[in-house]
C-alpha cells in the first residue's frame, strides 16, 4: 500500500452537509474492502480562486491523506471525474506533512498559542543569498574602478 494526499476543490455554494457527505462517498471508494485506509482530512474552506473555474470565483478547498493500494483508485478517479460539484481534484503520492492553509498559519503565530514553524532555508535560499552578496561586492569594486579611472582622466580626488 501506498500513501496519498488529494486537494479536492468543491464548489462554493455547497453545504458543509453536502461536501461531507460527498466525502464520506469519495472515501468509501477507497476504504471498501480493506483495500485503504483515510489517515487525515483538512478542511480549508472557502478560497478565492486564482482564476475563474465553470464560472466560478471561489471554491471550497479540502485535502485529504489516505493509504490505499491501486485498485481502488481507478474508481475514485472515475466518479470524481464525473461529479458535477467538484471543480477539481487533484491526486498525488503523499511527500510529507499534511499542510495547513496560510490563515492557520498565521493564526498560530499571531495569538502565541502555538510555536512558530523554524524557517530552514532551503539549498537555492542559500546560494541565491551568496550570489546577491557577491554580486553586491561587485558592484562595489565597479564603482571603485569607475572613480579611479576618473582620477586618472581629470586629474582630481573627489
């Protein structure tokens, strides 16, 4: 068995009622049989779509993790395709933590209760750094150039 995360985007002008009962049937798919197994759902709410979907501006987001062999699979992905109130769905391998919206993030950090996340830079974080820093030693070492050659044309210290 494998491990999973699908982002489900419902559209908005559905009920929590609604959305959770599609859930519970979208998950039925997986967990029928003993063939998966939904290890954690997040409900992000109501977003604002970066672009317009069937005309609509907003969604609902929800991202869900589960463990499930392939079999179940094929299915889930045939009645996801043919559901009307889903706008889209996405279904990945699960690399990591389930993620949190950028609200409860904030939230967190705002109200103390919970420890800000450490922030490790990345690899490109790093070596982008070193390169802005030489880059700034090089504009530096230019403009000593610049005001030597100067010197030398006018015969004058500024």
């Amino acid at each position: 068995m494998r491990d999973y995360e699908i982002v489900y985007i419902f559209r908005s002008n559905l009920s929590s009622d609604e959305i959770e009962a599609k859930l519970e049937r979208y998950h039925s798919i997986i967990t029928e049989g003993g063939m998966g197994e939904v290890t954690a759902v997040v409900m992000w709410g109501k977003r604002h779509l970066a672009y317009p979907i069937e005309k609509q501006t907003s969604g609902y987001y929800v991202i869900a993790q589960f463990t499930a062999q392939s079999n179940p699979l094929t299915e889930l992905e045939r009645v996801l395709k043919l559901e009307d109130d889903l706008l889209r769905h996405l279904m990945v391998l699960r690399e990591g933590d389930l993620p949190l919206p950028d609200s409860a993030v904030q939230r967190t950090g705002e109200d103390g209760a919970g420890d800000s996340p450490d922030v490790v830079p990345t690899e490109k974080e790093t070596v982008e750094e070193d390169e802005q820093a030489s880059d700034d030693e090089g504009e530096a070492e230019q403009e000593n150039d610049v005001d030597e050659v100067l010197e030398d044309v006018t015969g004058e210290e500024d």
